[in-house]
C-alpha cells in the first residue's frame, strides 16, 4: 500500500514521488535503489527542457514502466549514490542524464514541475526528519526566522496550517511505523504522542480504523498477494 493505493511494480518499472512523500516508501526500502535529486538539478532539468511552470496540474507520483537502457540506468544510479562523490558536477550531469533517460519513455515534467517544494512542503520535510519530537509553531518560526504570525500568512495561503500539516505528518509517518511492525505504543512515541490513547484516537479520526486494524488488515492484504 503506498499514497493509500496498491500498486504494482516489478523490476525495471520506476516511481517517482516527491521529497515529502518519501516516507510512504521507506518501509520497502530493501527492495528498490532510490535517488534523491536536489533542487539544483530540477532547476537545470526545468530550463534544459523549456518547461513553463503555470502549464502543470500537481501530481504526487508517476510510474514509468519499461524503462530502456535499464542496465545503464543502474549504472548510473550507483555511480550518483557514491557517498561522498569525488565529483559533484558529473554527479549532477548523471542526474540530469537519468531524467533524460526516463523521460524519453514517459513524460515526468508534470511531477518534475510539482516537485518544486512549496513553503508547506519546507515544513512538512522539517517536521519528518524529527517527527517524536513535540513541534510548535513557534519551532518552525525560529528554524524558518519568521515571524509566527508570518508562518500561518504563508501557509494559510497554501490552504493549509501548522496543525493540519503536522497531524497528517505524524499520521502518515504512523502508518509507515506501523507497516515496519513496530508495535503501537512505540509509534505513538515515535510520532510525537505522549499519550498512546489519543494517539489511537487521532489515528482512528484521520484514516477511519485504529492501529491494531490497519496493522491486521495489512498482513491479510500481505498473505493475498503472496
């Protein structure tokens, strides 16, 4: 279950997903080679190929499936994840040579364009690389030099707030722990609950099953595609 959908990969096929929504993959992490590309290179890839960024609707994944030069797209995958890497500059002309190379099999310029990070998407990265540790807004005010009044302008004009993005945050963050089978308890702890019940009871409201659930449900859906 990834994006809260079931999909189907099989080797070679490549899915692209933006920084933000890592996570709902880290629990398949032995399974796939992944490649983070900085912003730089986006940048690079945006002017290279002439894309305008008004002409795109948002996407939050895109999968490419057989992929040519597959051989040679692997190569260069781990010659980009070589940490650390003796020359960054052809690091980044790789990247750009692995976009190329998925690209010429499937257009990704819409997920290219949306994978620019929104002032909400700069939040989101910050609460998840620490997600048990209690955030306030006045946390993200400090990090950001901002005022707090300011934080709530910019995100209010993304249609979202601090709350809305960190309870969804530590919910999704929940759902990942949970799929690793750490044991519920743990997963409150490590989302930032103190409280192991209403954890359960926030879980419940946001995805409609408790934890104890969506952790059977998921090892029946398991033994099916087995």
């Amino acid at each position: 279950m990834i994006f809260d959908k079931k999909l189907s990969l099989k080797y070679g096929d490549v899915l692209l997903t933006k920084n933000t929504d890592r996570l709902y993959i880290s629990s398949y992490k032995d399974h796939f080679y992944e490649v983070p590309i900085d912003l730089d290179t986006i940048n690079s890839y945006i002017q290279q190929n002439h894309l305008y960024t008004s002409a795109y609707k948002s996407e939050n994944y895109h999968i490419v499936r057989d992929i040519p030069y597959l051989e040679l797209m692997l190569s260069i995958i781990k010659n980009i994840n070589i940490t650390p890497h003796p020359h960054p500059q052809f690091r980044k002309l790789q990247m750009l040579a692995l976009l190329a190379i998925i690209r010429s099999n499937s257009s990704i310029d819409s997920l290219i364009i949306s994978s620019i990070p929104s002032f909400s998407d700069r939040v989101k990265s910050v609460i998840i690389s620490t997600t048990s540790r209690k955030w306030m807004l006045h946390d993200i005010s400090v990090l950001f030099h901002m005022s707090e009044s300011l934080v709530k302008k910019k995100l209010l004009a993304e249609s979202t707030s601090f709350s809305e993005i960190l309870l969804k945050s530590r919910m999704d963050i929940a759902v990942n722990l949970l799929n690793e089978k750490k044991s519920i308890k743990q997963t409150a702890i490590s989302c930032g609950f103190s409280n192991t019940s209403y954890f359960i009871q926030s879980f419940k409201k946001h995805h409609g099953t408790t934890p104890r659930e969506y952790q059977l449900k998921a090892r029946e859906d398991k033994k099916q595609t087995k």
